[in-house]
C-alpha cells in the first residue's frame, strides 16, 4: 500500500514537527488506515514508515535482518547520499556512531562506556548531579517572576550533568552546546551553523564545519586522556581497545561526538517539554506538588510526550515479514518513535498528558539491542532537577507561545517562556 502524497510529504517536513499537531494527525491517519505501507515524498528513496508500536518493537528485536548503518540512519534527500559518501569515504553516515552500527562492532563499542552508566554505577553520581540541579534551580528562581526555562535552565543543565561525566571543562559548555544545535537543527536557522535558511547542500556543508570543530576539539582530547588516563567517559572512550587496538578515527569520533551531543540534547528537549505541559496544566502542577513521590512517573510521560528522537530508520539485510508485509533485501524503513508513542492500541487517551500510567510502555529511547545507552542517566538527571525545584514554585504559567526546533530527526522545544510565583 501507498501513503498519499500528503500524507507522506507531512511526516518528513521539519516545520511539520516544529508544529506538532499536523504530524500527530497525519500519522493518526497512517496507524489506522495504513500501519505499515510505503511513503516516497518528494527526492526521497521511498520507504515503508513503520507507524505502529508493536511493529516498531518486532524491527528492533531483530537487528540482524534490520541494520541500522547500510544506509542512512536517519531520513535524507537522494540528492544527499552521493555527498556524504564522499565525504566519508563511502559510508551513508556523515557520523559513525552507535546508532549507526551493526553486529559485533556495535556490541564492541558498546560494551565501552556501558558499565558506567548502568542504575548501580551511576547511583555514585546522584549526589553530584543534586549540586548541579541546585545550582541551575537557584539561578531561575533569582530571575523569577519569568524566564524561558528552555534557554535558561533546560539546555544547559542537562549539558553541565554530562560535560561533567565525560570530562568537558565547564568553560567548553558553550562551545558544545552551539556544535550540538548545530548538528541536530541544520534546517533552523536560528540554531543552524549559518544562522538562516539554508537549501540541503548548505545544510550538509554545515555539518561537515561542526564536525571538523568537533573532531579537532576532542582530538586534542584523545591526546590528554591517553597521556593521563582517568575514570571519565571521555578517557573510557580515548583508551578503549578493540581486539588490542585503540578504536579507528571514525569509531572515536564518532563516540566523542555521540556522547557529547546525544547526551544531553534529547534530555533537554524532554525537559523543556514537561516544564511546557506543567504550565498548560495547573492541576497536575498540584498534584505534584502534593505527592512527590510521582516525579518518576512525571519524567516517564514526559519522555513518552515529548518523543525527541522522531525516528531512526532501518533496511533489510534480507526478504523478511513484518506484520504480514513483504519487506524486501534492501528496503528502507522508518520506525516513527513519534508515531509509536502515540498509539492507541497501547496508550489510553495517547493525545492527553497523563501520569497515572502504569505501566508507560513508552518506546522513546527506543528498543532491543539499540536502545539508548544514556537512558538511567536521563531518567535520574530529571528527576533530580524536579525534585530540587518543585518545593520552591507555588505556580507555573506560560508567559508567552513556546517554540520547537526546526527539524524532522531530533526536535523539542527550543523556547518555554514562563510566569512563575514562589513559596
């Protein structure tokens, strides 16, 4: 089955998302009427859009016949592939990070940094990440009565937790935080390497600028750590050896950047997103306040809400059948992690922001063997930072119309202005 054009056209469209209503309602429509079908939006590869939750969760527990890294991990123009593999010499990702590995080299790099952020090893972190989460509470309550919470406590908060994990001196977080806007928000022009609009070829010569800062920063990096090795995940990262030899150029970088980017981005965006639906919500704003011991509830549906990672696409290793579709050798695929968390055969009133779900099946970070390495991390980060703040507001309101990012990949909201009153 087909997608209308519309249809297909809306749930590629960064602005779409930037909007949210008009892809939540297209992908409404998919769910219902064509679950699993093919779309081919203008200068795309056509590719079957895997809009279901249980469909989602049988492509991913199977990575062996649905790769992550033979083609591009994330949605493109054809026009797009032919430069990316020049510049990589071949490969379809710009990065070659975890997200776009496959078999024994994904479980290799993997096994790298995950001792150090299972729940038991990051607990030595809690007490840490509770200095930090007090520092950022205390600077917007001195700006009160108003701020724009994305900009002034949820961007940067969650980058000082992981700078600090992975050994980012604290006067490098600006530096960080402007590559990783860039990296996710190329078609933005407030957060884009440029600073305006930008046709694909700019967008993608924007990229390759970020990453020749970024691999230049942390190749100084491997230097340091290698001559004086600590327990920091960026040192993890210089010093890991693979069968005896320290990871290739584009294994490191791309772990360095992957980390640095990834570790904090979609945890902020999560964050503004809840502060958002708390200020449209005044009553689960009291029942919060009234029982905190609902905060961990709170960060699993705004997790589920805000969906930061849209999607991640995949193609068949081999003929396979998912849902009692054909899926060929070859074929591309979008597993819409937007769409997922959405539906209704899993989630009561998907549409409505509700805490008393239980279990959330949310699949955000998404599922299997690729599911987000720095999950426990953002859970605990955000409930610390809640916890911290939350005995400090008597009210929270929007002071103005919240804004996301420009982008159909990662997005979420890039301004939250808010009105609020302390106890």
């Amino acid at each position: 089955m087909q997608i209308p054009a519309n249809l297909a056209q809306t749930i590629v469209d960064s602005r779409a998302y930037a909007a949210g209503d008009p892809v939540d309602e297209a992908f409404r429509t998919i769910r219902a009427e064509m679950p699993l079908a093919v779309a081919e939006p203008e200068g795309m590869e056509p590719f079957w859009v895997v809009s279901r939750h249980a469909d989602i969760m049988t492509v991913e527990k199977q990575p062996d016949i649905f790769h992550n890294g033979d083609k591009s991990t994330f949605l493109t123009l054809k026009e797009m592939e032919p430069m990316v593999r020049f510049i990589t010499g071949g490969e379809p990702n710009l990065v070659r990070s975890l997200v776009s590995l496959d078999g024994q080299e994904h479980k290799d790099l993997r096994a790298v940094v995950f001792p150090s952020v299972t729940p038991k090893a990051l607990r030595g972190l809690e007490d840490d990440i509770r200095k930090i989460a007090k520092t950022f509470v205390a600077e917007m309550l001195a700006k009160a009565p108003e701020c724009d919470f994305a900009t002034d406590v949820a961007f940067l908060y969650p980058l000082r937790v992981i700078m600090t994990v992975l050994g980012v001196p604290q006067e490098d977080e600006p530096f960080m935080l402007k590559l990783t806007q860039e990296l996710f928000s190329s078609a933005d022009p407030e957060l884009n390497r440029d600073r305006k609009e930008v046709n694909p070829a700019e967008a993608l010569d924007g990229l390759r600028r970020t990453m020749e800062d970024l691999e230049a920063y942390f190749g100084v990096m491997t230097e340091k750590f290698r001559a004086n090795p600590t327990d920091q995940v960026n040192s993890l990262i210089a010093n890991a050896k693979v069968n005896g030899e320290y990871l290739n150029r584009r294994q490191l970088m791309g772990y360095y950047i992957i980390a640095a980017t990834a570790g904090h981005d979609t945890t902020s965006n999560t964050t503004a997103g809840a502060m958002w639906a708390l200020a449209e919500r005044p009553l689960l704003f009291e029942q919060l306040k009234a029982d905190p011991g609902k905060v961990n509830a709170f960060v699993e549906e705004s997790i589920r809400w805000v969906v930061p990672v849209k999607h991640f696409m995949r193609s068949a290793t081999q003929d396979a059948e998912v849902s009692g579709q054909k899926i060929k050798a070859g074929d591309w695929m979008m597993l819409s992690y937007q769409s997922a968390n959405r539906d209704e055969a899993v989630f009561d009133d998907p549409f409505d922001y509700r805490i008393d779900r239980e279990p959330n099946r949310q699949i955000a970070f998404g599922y299997g063997a690729h599911v987000c390495l720095g999950q426990h991390l953002a859970r605990m980060e955000m409930r610390i930072l809640w916890e911290e703040l939350f005995p400090h507001l008597k009210s929270i309101e929007l002071a103005g119309t919240p804004q996301r990012t420009i982008s159909n990949f990662v997005c979420g909201p890039k301004h939250v202005p808010i009105r609020f009153t302390l106890n």
